[in-house]
C-alpha cells in the first residue's frame, strides 16, 4: 500500500554534509520525496515537534540538538513507506543498528543519530501535517 511518512535529516547530518547521500538511500529503497524543506527549527517548533517526548530526561537537550542547526525535512511517499524508512534508518542508538542502515553511517550517539522518521500511521499524519498543513497523509 503506497502511503507517506516524515522525515528529518538532522543538524547533524547536515553539518557532515550527508544530505545528498541520505536522499540518494532514500530513492534507491523506493521511497520518493514529494515534498521537501531546508529549515532553521525555532525552540518551539522543536518542542511542538517533539510533544511526545515532553516527559523525556533526554526532551531537552533533543530540543537543544535539533535547533542547532538547520535541518532538511521531507515527506517521502512509497509502498510501506513508514515501516521501510524505519528498517532504512537502523535503531535509535546507532552503535545498535544494522550494518547498511543511515543511522551506522552518519549517526554520532543516541541523541546525534542522523535521521528522524514517522513510527505508525497516526504519527506520519501528525507530523506531515506539522510541516506540510497543504498534503494529504496518500498520494
Ligand atoms: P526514534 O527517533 O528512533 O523514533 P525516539 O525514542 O522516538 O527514537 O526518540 C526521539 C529522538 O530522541 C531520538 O531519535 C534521539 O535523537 C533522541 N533520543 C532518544 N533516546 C535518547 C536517549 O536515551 N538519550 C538522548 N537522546 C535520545
Ligand atoms: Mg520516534
């Protein structure tokens, strides 16, 4: 079933200057970006983002992270689209993920790990409409 999901390429990632390869892994799985955007996030932006995380030890330096620099975000649309990303992306800690996946490549830690993406169905559509308000959750 074709549907989308949200994803962030990190502060992190953009100061490695991994945009283009973690795009490139992106096509290559079949994902398709259908829409795309280079921001600088505001602290609030962060923690609205975020909301799910507020009672988190780690929620405010997540915030502090991701507002650090600017970040590339992008809906990406395909068959599975939020399990694949998932799968593409590795586990959070990226001394925990799967050889091949984005966050061994280009994640630091736990926290500087490279890549956000949506985890279920309700959350893709919270998050892409935080960003992109116009989409529709299918294409
Ligand atoms: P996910 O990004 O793999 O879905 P979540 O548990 O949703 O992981 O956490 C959101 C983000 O918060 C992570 O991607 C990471 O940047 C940060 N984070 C998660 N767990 C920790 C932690 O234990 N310490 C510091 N930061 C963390
Ligand atoms: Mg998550």
């Amino acid at each position: 079933m074709s549907e989308r999901t949200l994803a962030i390429i990190k502060p992190d990632a953009v100061k490695k200057q991994a945009i283009g390869d973690i795009i490139a892994r992106y096509e290559k799985a079949g994902l398709k970006p259908v829409a795309l955007r280079m921001m600088q996030f505001s602290k609030s932006t962060a923690q609205g983002f975020y909301a799910v995380h507020k009672a988190r030890p780690f929620f405010d330096s997540l915030c502090t992270f991701m507002v650090s620099g600017p970040v590339v975000v992008l809906v990406l649309q395909g068959d599975n689209a939020i399990k694949k990303n998932r799968e593409l992306m590795g586990a959070t800690d990226p001394a925990k993920a799967e050889p091949g996946t984005i966050r061994k490549a280009h994640g630091t830690n736990i926290e500087f790990n490279a890549v956000h993406g949506s985890d279920s169905p309700e959350t893709a559509k919270f998050e892409i409409a935080y960003f992109f308000p116009e989409m529709d959750l299918v294409g």
